[in-house]
C-alpha cells in the first residue's frame, strides 16, 4: 500500500508499505517525528490505508477554508483519524454514535469512502446528510 506522511517528520513523502502496516510503520518508514516534535492526536496503532495522508503533529482537524482555526462546528474531520472525542463535536453525534464510528473503522480497517457512514448503526439517511459535509476520508 502506498501512503503520504507529511508534518512534523524527518522524512516526509510517498512510502510503499506492506498490507497490514500501521500508522507506527509509515512514522517509522519516515525516519520518526522531527525533534522535539509529537505524534500529536494520531492513533499510531491504526491500521492504514491505501492511498492516504498521515499528518504528524497536527493538534487539530483541518478547518473548512476560510473559517477559523478555533470552531470546532467549522471542523471537517478525517472519518479516518478523528479521535471518539472529535466525533462527538459533529452533529447529532453524542458518546455512544461516535464509539459506533470508531468500532465501524477498526473493525472493517479505516473508511474508503463517506458513503460507508451510512454502514454504522445509528446513521440514518437524515443523519447521513448532517454529516457528509463535515467529514472527510
């Protein structure tokens, strides 16, 4: 699988790993996080997958362009690295939605498309329009 991990990292770029790798793998492929640096809110036992971004030492969820780094209401989450807490700041989604969120990720090994939301149980058709908007794969 191939993976592009950027930020706060020795060696930033595009690195092939085995099926199976982890975001620990494509951290330590990269040379480790830069000095003084951290792995910030990353789960580095996720596992990856094909074709995504790795940010290290990212404190936030990127915003929407052109609203403020501070509104977490303004927040377009990565379904793929948002922590249960950050799920919770979506709406309509409390502590039991976001969990279901988390499990849906680990279990069926990350989210390759927003559609799959609609997989978890609790996200109906009008839930599924809330959200889309503010997620991202």
């Amino acid at each position: 699988m191939t993976v592009h991990i950027a930020g706060k990292i020795r060696k930033p770029g595009v690195y092939l790993l085995p099926s199976g790798a982890r975001v620990t793998d494509a951290v330590t492929a990269a040379g480790g996080v830069s000095r003084g640096a951290t792995t910030g809110p990353l789960n580095l036992a996720r596992r990856l997958i094909d074709g995504e971004q790795i940010v290290v030492g990212a404190t936030t969820a990127p915003a929407a362009p052109g609203s403020p780094l501070t509104d977490p209401a303004a927040a377009i989450l990565d379904l793929n690295s948002a922590t249960p807490d950050q799920l919770e700041q979506l709406p309509g989604v409390g502590e039991v939605l976001a969990a279901r969120i988390a499990e849906f990720r680990t279990a069926h090994g990350g989210f390759t498309t927003i559609d799959q939301l609609r997989e978890v149980s609790g996200i109906g058709p009008r839930k599924f329009e809330d959200l889309k908007s503010k997620v991202r794969i």
